[in-house]
C-alpha cells in the first residue's frame, strides 16, 4: 500500500470477515476479523481513497450463509464513519453506486459467494474473463487484498483482479506474512512448535517439514496428535482414546509417525502423563501406566511442567490446536499453563487456528502473544509448506507492475 498515492482512487478491498455465527439468530458471534481489517480500512479511508469492499460469509447451502449487512454495519461502527451496505455485486446498481462515491467514503457489495465461479478454483487469467472481474475492474484503480483467511482459495474475487489492476496487500496480510516469516524463516532460537487439536494427519507433515527444514528445533505435541505418536511408539491407550483416534489414523499415518520417530524422535517430546475423564472428574496418570478406560482429555502435570520449562526459555514459539477439551474447566490446565508459560517467555510468540485462538480468549490471554493469526485453513496451508494462490498472485501483479515501470 505504500507504494500507491492512494488519494481519490477507487480501491477494491478483498477481505476475510468470514465470522462464526449464532445458530439461531444468525447474528456474529466472534467479531475478530472485522476488528482486524479496520488498520487497512482506516488507512485507506483517512488517505482519501474510494473504497469498494468485497467479502464473503459461508457458502451457499450452508447454515451460515447470508447477507453482509450485519458486516458493514459493524465497520460503521469501527469506522465511526457510515459504509454503505449495497445489495448487488457487479450489476448497474453496484456500479451506480460505485461511481457516485466521493473520496473517502467506503461501501460494501453483497456476498460474494453468490457466484459459483466464487467456488471455483481456477487460475488467475482464467478467473479474470469472468463478468464479475470485468465490469468491477473497469471502474476501480487498485485491487487490495487484505484476506489472508482465504489466501488458500483460488476464487474468482481472490485471485482474479490481480491479472487486470495494479494490486497491493493489505496491512494485515502483511501482517500476516511477516509474522508468519519470523517463526519460519529465521526464528530466534529455540525455535519450538506446540501442536494439538484434533487433526493429526495435519500435525505429522508439519512435524517432518518444520523439522527436516531446521525450522523448528523441538516440536511439542500435545492433544490427539500426542496420543497418536504414544501409540505410534507401542502405548496401547485404552479401548475409549484408540476409538476417538481411529477416525484419522490410518496404516500410512501410524506409519509416517514411527518414521518421524525413528528419525527425528529426539526432537518430538512427547506427554510423560495424562489426563482421563473417569466419568466426569480429571484423574491424572503416567503414560506407563496406561491403557486406561476412560478417554484422554488432557496432558498431565508432569508433562506440563517439563513443557513449560522448554517453553519459556524459548527464542520463538509457535501454538497451533489446544493441549486437550479446554472447554471443560478440568480439562482446560494443559492448554492454560502452556500458554502461560508462552506469553510470561522472552519468545517471539504467535498462535494461530480457531480453537486455540478462542481458548486464548477464554484465558484472557489473546493480547499478550506477539501475534495472533486470524487464518484457520489458510494458516495450516502456510504451515505445510504449500502454495498460496493469493499470494502468488499478489507477486504476480506486483512483477507485472514492475515490468511495466522498467520498461517505461
Ligand atoms: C475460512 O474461514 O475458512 C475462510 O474465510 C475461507 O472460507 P471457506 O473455508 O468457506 O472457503
Ligand atoms: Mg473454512
């Protein structure tokens, strides 16, 4: 954004404020990516540009699919300055509208996601062609792409301007990027990953690239992706964990997990103890002594201590998926005390991830890590190393541009 004189250009937005809805009234729940797109909004408005926001919210079909009216009020709201809700995307209406703003002022089109070429994953030329793309286009001077929650997703309104317009990212995806580039890049070390949550297929390819890459030097595991390398490593966990596991865990996932292990098992620490539900109290006990008939629902205070202990003397730390069901109070000390010790550490810090970003709320702790990402699936596809098609995009327009300079 810095290298645009953005003064009463018309700017298209893109951004991520998909929200978690109340069942029922449909109403936002969890505003957080509203909040943090308002440094880009603000600073777009206060610069004088004419800005044109476009955004999505559930897909058709699903339950939280619906208008953005709510959305642009609420940006009113952050704003303290009126943007405009209009109920068309690209027809005479929108761009009526479009064309009557004056600099400075700022308004939102319809949920995007009305048009299937929005579910289709094409490329950025080919999107390019769509109607959408070109009428919008033809009345604005910039494309700003703030919506790293999607940058996963190559969609029409994501990828598809940056072919056609000069394009820029927006001051959270920098954010983001930057963030996300201090703990990969060049982390200050130690370098420790605490992964958790529930989808272990995930956690074991994060866990070979981050360790063969040097990135991390010890990965923490915690949660399902704990008991899934315990078993990998021969524990039997008892009838009720083995059953929650065994959704994920096929032959090739208990494979590449004793492979990790073989490998890199120095660099994995595992739960020496845990936590099972004996039909509603927490009762804690060593790994050794399973299996147990009650399911795992946390790790144990041995392991929290010595986790802890790796945590706070860490150069930077990165968190992804709770330690156990922090839902339940009882349940809640593993992923509590290991994000304590996170945030009372020296480290460069970020978490990122639905559940562990709310838990982080819950704690009272979400202001106190250096960074807290608002990308859920676009963060897991950063953290495997995979590409990121708004990104790439972004780079693409960015060498267009350039090219076009040098040869002028
Ligand atoms: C998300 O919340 O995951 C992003 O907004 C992308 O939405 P999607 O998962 O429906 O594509
Ligand atoms: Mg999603």
């Amino acid at each position: 954004m810095d290298d645009f004189d953005l003064r009463g250009m018309t700017v298209i937005l893109r951004v991520d404020i998909n929200c978690p809805l109340r069942q029922g009234t449909m109403q936002i729940g969890d505003d957080n990516r509203i909040k943090q797109i308002m440094p880009t909004l603000r600073e777009l408005v206060e610069k004088q540009a004419k800005v044109v926001i476009i955004a999505h919210q559930g897909r058709p079909g699903d339950w939280d699919y619906c208008s953005l009216d709510q959305h642009a009020h609420l940006l009113s709201r952050y704003l303290g300055k009126k943007v405009r809700y209009v109920d068309d995307l690209y027809g005479d209406e929108a761009l009526d509208a479009i064309r009557s703003m004056s600099p400075g002022e700022a308004l939102m089109l319809k949920n995007v996601r009305e048009l299937s070429c929005e579910q289709d994953k094409k490329g950025m030329d080919e999107h390019a062609q769509e109607e959408m793309v070109q009428r919008l286009a033809s009345v604005a001077d910039l494309y700003v792409s703030d919506a790293f929650g999607a940058a996963h997703r190559s969609h029409c309104s994501l990828v598809g301007f940056q072919a056609v317009l000069p394009s820029a990212a927006g001051r959270l995806m920098e954010k983001e990027l930057n963030a996300l580039s201090s703990v990969f890049d060049e982390p200050r070390r130690p370098c420790i990953f605490v992964l958790g949550g529930s989808k272990f297929s995930d956690s074991i390819k994060v866990i070979d690239r981050v360790l063969t890459k040097k990135v991390a030097d010890f990965v923490i595991l915690v949660g399902l992706s704990a008991n899934a390398f315990l078993k990998a490593r021969g524990v039997d966990l008892g009838q009720d964990s083995e059953e929650i596991l065994s959704k994920e865990f096929t032959p090739e996932n208990l494979e590449a997990a004793k492979v990790l292990l073989h490998e890199r098992g120095e660099h994995i620490l595992l739960p020496l103890d845990v936590a099972v539900d004996q039909e509603g109290t927490r009762l804690d006990l060593m790994v050794d002594d399973l299996p147990n008939d009650f399911p795992i629902y946390d790790v144990g205070p041995r392991s929290i201590e010595m986790f802890c202990d790796v945590i706070e003397n860490a150069g930077t730390v990165f968190m992804s998926g709770p330690a156990g069901v922090f839902e339940r109070e009882e349940f809640s000390i593993g992923t509590r005390r290991l994000m304590e010790a996170a945030v009372r550490s020296e480290a460069y810090t970020v978490i990122g991830g639905g559940h562990t970003v709310s838990a982080a709320e819950n704690f009272g702790l979400y202001s106190r890590f250096s960074y807290v990402s608002t990308g859920g699936g676009a963060l897991e596809t950063y953290l495997l190393g995979k590409t990121m098609p708004v990104v790439e995009a972004l780079k693409a327009a960015y060498r267009r541009e350039q090219g076009k300079k040098r040869s002028i």
